[in-house]
C-alpha cells in the first residue's frame, strides 16, 4: 500500500458528494485506500458519503464519537497502511490526476514531504481561483525539508492539506494532531517540516478549498475559545523549540509569537503597517522579519 487518503467529515452533507466523486480516481486500486472518519455527524452526511462511493475493499468509513478535526485526523492516521499519507478534508475536494502526477514526481524522488498548490473554490458562484499568492515557484524544487519550509513559511501556510506526508516519520515520532483545540495545522505542520528530511515541491494546482461555506471552523465568528486554543498552540510551539535542535529554537518562537499577534489581529483589525512597524523593532529572541508577517484568514 502506497498511499493513503484520509477524508474527515462533519456535517457536509451538501459538499461531500463532490468531495467523494473527486477521488473517483483511486477507488479500485488496489495500492491505495481511503479512509472517512465520520466525526458524529448529525446531518445526512453519512448517508450522502454512502451513496456517492462504491463498495471496494480499498475504501473504508470509520463512525466516531464527535471530537473535533485533530481527533478525526487522527483516528486516520492510527489505522492508515499507506507508505504516505495525505489528508482531505471532507467539503473540500481535489484534482485527482494533478495530484496523482504531484504525488508520483514526490514518491520517485523518495520526498518525506510532497507539496503542491491549491485554488480557491467560491460556494455561492463556483468560481475558482488559483491562489497565486501561495505559490512558491514555477519549477520544481527538492531541498532539505525544514530549512525549505523556514525559506518559504510565508507562502507555504501551514495547511495540512497541501502536502503529501511519508507516514513512517510521522508514526515513529508519534506525531499526531493537539486534538480539542482549532488552529491545530498552525503546531502540526511545522514540526512536520523540522523531523523530515527531504520535501518535493511542484508547482500544480491540485486541491480546491471551499471558500464561504456556513459553518465552517475558519469562517465562524472568533470566539473566547479560540483565542484560548491560539495560546495553546502557541505554548506547544515554545515547548517544542526548546526541545530542537538549538539553531531551530528562534523559528519556533517565531511562530509562536506570529500565532498570538494573529490572536491580537483578529481582536483589534488595524493597519497591517502598524504590526509591520511593531515587530520590525522587536529585537529579542522572538524576533522576525517584516516578510515573515501575514495577515490570518
């Protein structure tokens, strides 16, 4: 089994058909399976989900108590078989054969990580918008994953769903998701980056994500919790960059201080140009550049 494909859903049942049928592709092969979490649905996803996949031994739904994402991602992630692990979520969906190219071109070259581009799907129009802001290049590139990762960490994001994972590292490791807690791609991804060796970058645009969807975690309203769980993630950053190796310490500390000034950004919107001109005269030890600086969604 080379590859797994780990679908979590919750409550989209006007989306996952599309997802679903996006991965028509693969369903039959024998060398791939794919695995939906349902994370406690109480709508008609599941019978959706059921409705727009075939019977194959290679596809798999897993029924759960509600838990969040992270969870979902993680009841995956223990039982997948794959060599490498992708994650999808559920109202979203891709362009199989852009990412089987991308995933083949990542696999050949032996890439603990494999990254490619995504669009942006509108819901209301359908309209699709390649996010050319997060594109790093137009040429291949494979580097050292980590130094690679801190070079482009502006463009790159921390989506989980960008990449392409080798499923060893991350298992040995024991590397699964901060479960309870929103953000969580903000922690997962760039620990990801620093205990892998080699990632592959191709510039195809493969991954649709859903934009405008009511309901959905991002575009919910920015609640006590959240705030909360950013302070989490941001702690989990600092405690992992004291346990690195200590030229990588400062990059994680950067992060963290970049998650709570997201957090202060979201409470008080004001000019980008003030932050910009806040952190370009920090100094200390959490210090980052102007260009390491974007505004969150």
């Amino acid at each position: 089994m080379i590859l797994s494909i780990i679908v979590p859903v919750y409550n989209v049942q006007d989306y996952i058909e599309q997802c679903a049928k996006s991965l028509l592709f693969f369903y039959g092969k024998s060398d791939v399976e794919i695995i939906y979490v349902n994370d406690g649905s109480t709508d008609e996803t599941v019978a959706r989900l059921y409705e727009s996949i075939p019977k194959s031994d290679n596809i798999h739904v897993i029924n759960r108590k509600n838990g969040g994402l992270s969870a979902a991602r993680n009841t995956g992630l223990k039982v997948a078989k794959g060599e490498y692990i992708f994650f999808l979520d559920g109202d979203d969906f891709i362009d199989s054969k852009a990412f089987w190219r991308l995933f083949s071109n990542g696999y050949t070259r032996g890439a603990d990580i494999i990254t490619g581009n995504y669009s942006k799907y509108y819901t209301e129009t359908s309209e699709e918008k390649e996010e050319v802001a997060h594109s790093i290049g137009y040429v291949p590139v494979i580097g050292q994953s980590f130094e690679w990762y801190k070079k482009n960490t502006r463009k790159i994001s921390s989506v989980v769903w960008r990449s392409i994972y080798k499923t060893a590292i991350i298992k040995i490791h024991g590397h699964f998701f901060h479960e309870g807690v929103v953000y969580e791609d903000c922690e997962w991804t760039p620990i990801t980056y620093n205990i892998s060796n080699i990632s592959y970058y191709e510039p195809l645009y493969f991954y649709y994500y859903r934009v405008g969807r009511a309901g959905s975690i991002m575009s919910s309203n920015y609640t006590e919790k959240k705030q909360y769980d950013n302070i989490a993630i941001a702690k989990a950053l600092i405690e992992y960059g004291n346990t690195a190796n200590i030229e990588d310490v400062n990059c994680f500390y950067r992060y963290a201080m970049l998650q709570l000034i997201g957090d202060i950004w979201r409470l008080f919107p004001i000019s980008s140009v003030v932050w910009e001109d806040a952190i370009s005269t920090y100094s200390g030890p959490w210090s980052a550049s102007k260009s390491s600086l974007r505004r969150p969604k």
